[in-house]
C-alpha cells in the first residue's frame, strides 16, 4: 500500500466522520478505545481455538467475511487516529521496521 493510498482512504474517512457530525467524538482517547474494542472482536473470531482450527478459519465463507470486516474496522480506526495526532502510518510503520531489522539482526 502506497503512501498516496493510504492518504485517500485517511481523507474518505475524515469525509465519512465529518459528513455524520462525528468530529467531536473522534478524539485520539475515544479512537484508541474503539481500536482496542475493534482489535478485540477480532480475537474474538479466534478465541478458545486451537492452532490447527485457527489455519482453517478462512476456508470458512462466514469467517472469513468476519476477519476482513473485523481487519477493516482495525485499519480504519487506526488511520483514524493516526490523523487524529498527526501521525503517518506508512512512516511510523517503516520506521518501526527498521529498528526491528537493528534490534533483531540476522
């Protein structure tokens, strides 16, 4: 994902808040709790499964569709809130990336 993509779905996002009044409620508290609910129902799909039932779960149409809707909601909230603090993703992430490769050397 390019960073070009990742400001035109930060701004349909932004446009989607802004058109439904939602400004006032998006604030980086109340995004970073609805991350955490989001990030939490998506464990939820996975919850009690053992690893070999956890591989098979996008076989599943109904799962499957679960776990893209759930990523979704995770990947929106976060480039919410990335916006809200000024923040951007696809740096943050390189960044994060590169101390890692530092951090953690072959």
């Amino acid at each position: 994902m390019t960073d070009k993509t990742f400001d035109e779905l930060q701004q349909r996002l932004t446009d989607f808040a802004a058109a439904r009044g939602w400004e006032p409620f998006h604030t980086p508290k109340n995004l970073a709790a609805a991350l955490s609910v989001e990030a939490g129902e998506l464990l939820e799909i996975f919850q009690w499964l053992t690893p070999e039932q956890a591989a098979t779960v996008m076989a599943d149409p109904d799962r499957a569709h679960r776990v893209r809707d759930e990523v979704a909601d995770v990947l929106a909230y976060l480039l919410q809130f990335c916006t809200a603090v000024g923040v951007d993703p696809a740096a943050a992430l390189a960044a994060k990336i590169e101390r890692n490769e530092i951090r953690f050397p072959i």
